[in-house]
C-alpha cells in the first residue's frame, strides 16, 4: 500500500473524510462554491436515450474528482497523495487505448476462474501484471503467485492475516522502521484484533517473533529501505507501491517473499481501488486469498478489467515505440510522461525551497535505472520537507496557517518539524504550492 | 449482505475457493476440460488495435463466470448464491441501455465528492440508489445517509465497527436468530477482533450489549423477521438483500436505523461487488465510512459507475413501461423478469419434491404486495431443503455422492438434515438439480 490513507489516532469522525472534507467545504464557502457547482452538474448521470453508446458515454463522462478546482487563493490539500497528475496523461492518445466497455451482461458472477487459487482474479488482470514486470523489470513475476485486492491497502491486511499464527497466542507484532507510512499503525490496530498489533519502530523493536512491513521506495521520505530485522522468526512484507521507474531507478527486480503494488500510483487511477500482490508461498498465498474472501468476497471485476486495460495500454504503448532516446513524444509512454512531470516538479520545489532559505529536502538519491538504461535520480512521490527555522516546532500547523494542507511528522513515528507533501497533485495546485512555498522566510 | 460468503470454521484453505475449486477441477477433469479451454479461450484479452473500441469491445468481453459450462453428468455446485440466472436478462434489451464505457482519464482520484460524509461516494449512484427505492416502494430512504460499500459484505463489517464501544471494554455481542447466514459468525471472527465477537443464536442470548442481525427475508430459509431481542443497549442492523420484489412480497417500506443492500441479489450483478447502506443516525454513518476508509479507502469507481448505470436501467424500465398488466414483455422490467423465473423455479422445485416423496420445503407465504399492486407469495432465493428418510443425517453429504453440492444446516446453526440450496443458477444447472432430485427416494 503506501499508499495515502487516513490520519491515525482519535476516535471516529477524524481522518481523510473529516480532513478534506472540512476543508474543502471552507475552502468552497470562501471562493469555489460556483466552480464546485459547475462541477457536480457536469457529472455521469444526465441523458436517457438509449442508442448510441459510445457518443452518449462522451457527454456523460464524470470529472475524475470530486474536489473543486483551485485559485490563487484556494486552500492547498496536499495531505494525500491523489494521483491526478497522471490525468492529462490518459486524455491523451494513450487513454483512447484504455477506455473500457462493459456491456450490462458481463462478468456477473462471484467467480472468475473458478479452478485457480485466487478464484476471483481476472486471468486478463493476471496477464497483464506479469507483462508490465517483464517490461519494466522491476519485480519477479516468474514462479509467484498474483493476488488481486481492493487496493493494496486490503491486500497489506491479507498479509497480516496470512502471517499471523491462528492459534491463541499473543498477537503478532507488526513493525516498520521510523519514518514509516502513516497509515500501517492506524490499519493495523482498527479492528484490535488479537492476531497482530502494531508494535512501532522496527529500529527500537527486539522481540523475536514480528511483521516487518519494508516500503521502498518509503513513504514517507522516499528513501530506498532493506529489512533492518534480520533474526528471530521475522518475515518481510515488502510494499513496492513506489517501485515504478518515474520515481526512482529500477536498479534490480525485486524477488522479495511478498511484494504489494498498486495501480494508484504506477497508473493514477486511485479511483479504481485496484492492488496486487506477488506471493511466492502456496500456503501463504490461500491464505491472503481467504482474508479477500471473507473481508469482501472477492474484488470488484469492473475494476479488474479496466486495470488490465489500463496495464495493457501502457505496456502496448513501450511495445508500439520502443526507442528509448526519443524523447520528444511521451505521448504513449507512461513513465516517461511522469517522469518528465516528477523532473520538472523536484526542480520547481528545489528552486522554491533555495528562495526561501528556511526548509530542506532530501538529498537526491542517483542510481543507475535498468529500464531507462541511464544513471537517473530518483524523484520520489511525496517531499519529506523539513523547516529549520526558529520557533516552528509544529510545522504542519505552520503550512495550514498558510493554507497548505501537508502531514506531520509525528504520524509517521518522526518529529513535528517535518511534514509529507504530495508531489503528484495537479499542476494548478502544485504551482501555487511552490509559489507560496518560495515567499516563505 | 446475506449474500453468500464462505464456509465457517477450518483454518486456512477451506471455504469458497477450496470447494469451488477443487470440484470445479474434478469436474473439468472428468468431462469438461475442453469446454473449458474453450471458455477460457474466449476471454478478455485479444486484438492490439486502436481505433472503433466500441466495435473492439464487442468481440473482446469476457464470458461472466469462470465456471465451466454443465453437462448432464456435471457435478451440480448450488451452494453459493452466484446469481448467474439474471444474464439472460441483462443480455436483452436491458442490457445494451446498461453498458458503461469508462474513457482512461476518468475518475481518477480517491475522491468522489470532498464535502460529502461519504466522501468515496459517487453522487450519481446516491441518486439511483434513491430512485430505485421509491420505484419499488422497500425501504424509506428519505432521511437516510446512503453509504456505499464493497458489497455488502463490507458494510456489515461496518456497522459492527460502528457499533461497538471504542473503549476498553469486553467485545460486542454479535446474534442473529437460528438458522442464520453462515458468513455471519466466520466474518464477525475472523479477525478475532476485540471490537466484536460472534455469540450465537439471538434466541438463546440472554445479555443486554448486543447487535442483532435481523436477515429479511432470511438467508438462508426465506422467512420473514424480525428483530428478537428488544431489550437493553442491542441495535438491530437488518440485511435487507431478499426484500426485492422477485422474492417476496413488499408489504412495506422498510424503516429501520441500519438496512443494508447489495446488487448481488437485486440485479444478478454480484461480480460488481457493490453494497450500499441506509443509515438514520449521523454519527453511525460517519464511524461506518471510516471503516471503508481504513479498510480499502473507499470503494471502487468503476463499480460504482456501474452499478448505478445498471439501477438506472432498471427504474428506467418501469418509467417506459408502465403498465402493471401487460405481462408478456418483461425484457425491459428487471422485477417482473426475475419472479417470472423464480415463480417457474419454485414450481418445479416443489414438482420434485413431490415426486421424490422424501423431501420437504418451506411452506409458500403469500402477501399484499405494493409494488405488484397484488397478493403473491413469496419465492425465495435459497431452498430451505430438508431430508425425512431414514439414515440420512448428512444431508449435505447424501447430495454431494449424488453430485449436488449444496450448503448443510449445521453452517447457519440448524441440524443435518436441512441444506440450503441457491434458486439463482443458470437455467442449465437447475434443470439438471430438479430431474435428480425428483429421481431421489
């Protein structure tokens, strides 16, 4: 996962709703509300005809978010890492490529392919996955086998599950080395279930007997993780979330026991809720595939079909232009797009950060990148943006003050002079974060 | 929910994909290894072309169930509820104003609207969801926060985290009157949350902190209930998943502070995995998206798209054709179709029974139906099938040797000699499960 999740702690009504919500009701009160307006009555459901599909599905289309857009003086929501950066992508000629059809009769029942193991995996999602890991080299799809979930997020939960004993023993301890993902405690310990609980910084744990959730690239901080808990019983759950070559060189396929993906932050497409896992353990295996079973009975096939679309499309779109030194038509190659949007935001954020004087970021991480076969740096999803300035020891506050929603450090186990900010909003929200950003002093 | 869900107990391996599997795999084994290749053949992912997708999509949709097809000697797998009766429906003229094409770019973020309680909800399945209830006259909506959910499933899960004290003290109650849905216990403890815990047979409960899960109709007998308890701190979360026309008779709109629903049941798309809730109170509702939040941070928006397109054509059906008589063109009225079909089912069902002489079934329940405008009995999605001949205390064992899977008593807290069997298979596999049984004595 790694995803963006919910703010932990507090009881109830806290959290992404509470958050976003809250605010961007505020923020359209002050100055969006005709824009929000115009929005929602531009959305999916207005025509009856019935005829022509294809032209009606033109004009009904929704906006792909339910957020207003921004002005000068919008509130700046950079708490999640919503991915609709990756939009003008898919309104180009690639996303042509990946609309999808579904006709009212279609994949209507439970199953899928009822003999396999994962019995409500879509074989086309399957195929697809293991086609874009061969493509981009970043994981071992060979000799593993492919979970579908809800998201990574459920498919982190399956893990946990599959990896506790089910007998009456204490609870598993689930750790993470500090800065971890915000969301592992608050995930792990919802429910209080009695077969694993969140146990913190992996670097301060030393028990024996534990779930080490590695994310590499971090979420956080974007820096590349190994395993720091070597011995006992100990097993790895590796979350790859940001393992994509826009974020970060591809300097290896992975071939770690249990590896987590998600299309949200490979593709954009948050919306669809669509994960998976590489599992190199039968028993293992049936085991998150039961936890899937019996949380939600499988997962959504409109979602699958439309991932493996969407897979399909940018793996068909490195197979239709191949040259890696082209350079000047992104239009249907998906990592390059990103990572030409990820070169041009860091250097947009280096520049605001050197006008103001009073933050710092982590140093950029260079390695040498299998797929794009050159030594590219890293340019990570999230900022770990740290302020040194006299007096802000709450620096989330600061930035709120200053309407820029980020996330404390304190919720990823670090202190409060440092918050997450999300890199992959859209253009018009991120230029306006960095114009602000670089008047700070 | 009360939808279908896995076998209770056992560690690990069992349950759904275990059973359906393994048999699925006997079976093709046997006789049906070439339908299946064939099948599997057939599925989504073909062509590479650009251009008319429309056309495209005509020759690329998948089949919709990866079961394979049955043949006369074909082991018979009734016991899940997969609803794959509805495509002969939906692949009428129905169907074609039920198709849904997703274009690449859209609804891409996490969020569906940002100022909403239910921030992953896409406002144009709130909008249908309502419609379809005043259409049919269920359940009150008017006052209710709708919730959306991954399936059902997941909303009962939902509630009992909203229910449930937050605090320290012993786990919530969870009862449901005998027989009950047999996911109830297993999904209440599988997590062995010290939220909740499962405690039985709401008849037999005698404590004062308690949900009660009122299934009406019941799942799996086809009764009409209501809640048993009614003193103390219990609240009554009620599973409305059968309180459809086809099923029974709408005697009223129902008004409860929690009613849940799924498309599974209504409409036969159970692949779609959408639920959606009606919750009274404020506060419930909020506790019960967090849970959404924390779990698969939201629902998926391509099922949601979906399966409001779906609603829409259904209550579009009944605004073109109004009249309540003319019953010889049900292919545009969803309610009309399927009693149709359960009508016929249950004759020949009870036909069977008959000749077979060792088999009885619930007697027929007739009402005043307000959707109908008439007095019809009910036809249950599960035969509540139950054994008088000597020896056969394993009912569901003395079908399996026949090649009749079914789901035995002991599942849903009643005794061997009772199974429940789905109504809702295709047409093939019901005719093959009558003439057996009717050869049975």
């Amino acid at each position: 996962m790694a995803a963006m999740g919910s703010k932990d702690g507090g009881g109830g009504g806290g959290g992404m709703a509470a958050q976003a919500g809250r605010l961007g009701v505020v923020a359209s009160v002050a100055f969006n509300l005709a824009a929000l307006a115009f929005y929602l009555r531009r959305r999916y459901f207005g025509g009856d005809d019935a005829a022509a599909v294809r032209k009606k599905a033109e004009a009904e289309v929704a906006p792909s978010s339910g957020k207003p857009p921004v002005t000068k003086d919008s509130i700046i929501n950079l708490d999640h890492g919503d991915p609709t950066m990756y939009e003008a992508f898919w309104r180009g000629g690639a996303g042509e490529r990946a609309t999808i059809v579904i006709p009212g009769w279609q994949t209507m029942s439970y199953f899928s392919d009822v003999g396999s193991l994962c019995w409500f995996l879509e074989p086309g999602l399957e195929r697809e996955v293991r086609r874009l890991h061969r493509l981009v080299g970043n994981a071992v799809a060979d000799g593993y086998h492919v979970l579908v979930g809800t998201g990574s997020t459920q498919l982190f939960q399956a893990a946990l599950y599959a990896l506790s004993p089910p007998g009456p023993s204490a609870p598993m301890n689930v750790v993470s080395p500090a800065p971890y993902y915000s969301s592992y405690p608050a995930v792990t310990d919802f429910l209080k279930s009695g077969l694993y609980r969140w146990a913190g910084d992996a670097k301060m744990f030393d028990g024996d007997t534990y779930v080490e959730l590695v994310c590499s690239p971090s979420n956080p901080d974007g820096g590349i993780r190994e395993a720091v808990l070597k011995s006992g019983d100990g097993v790895a759950v590796h979350d790859l979330a940001y393992y994509w070559p826009q974020y970060t060189p591809i300097t290896s396929a992975a071939a770690h026991d249990i590896m987590l993906f998600t299309v949200s932050k490979c593709t954009g497409h948050a919306g669809t809720r669509l994960g998976w896992a590489l599992v190199k353990d039968r028993a293992v295996a049936q085991k998150m595939s039961k936890f899937i079973e019996l949380n939600t009975i499988g997962v959504s096939k409109d979602s699958q079909l439309r991932a493996a679309k969407i897979l399909k499309a940018i793996t068909d779109g490195y197979d239709r232009a191949p040259a890696a030194g082209d350079d000047d038509d992104d239009s249907s190659r998906l990592f390059h797009f990103a990572r030409r949007k990820m070169v041009s935001r860091w250097a947009k954020l280096r520049a605001a950060v050197a006008a103001s004087g009073i933050f710092t970021l982590p140093d950029e991480l260079p390695g040498h990148c299998t797929f794009a076969n050159e030594t590219v740096s890293a340019y990570p999803p999230f900022a770990w943006l740290r302020c040194g300035k006299e007096g802000v020891d709450d620096l989330e506050g600061y930035l709120r003050e200053r309407k820029i929603i980020s996330r404390g450090g304190g919720k990823f186990g670090a202190d409060g002079r440092v918050v997450r900010i999300s890199m992959l909003d859209t253009d018009e929200a991120f230029a306006i974060f960095v114009d602000r950003l670089a008047a700070m002093n």
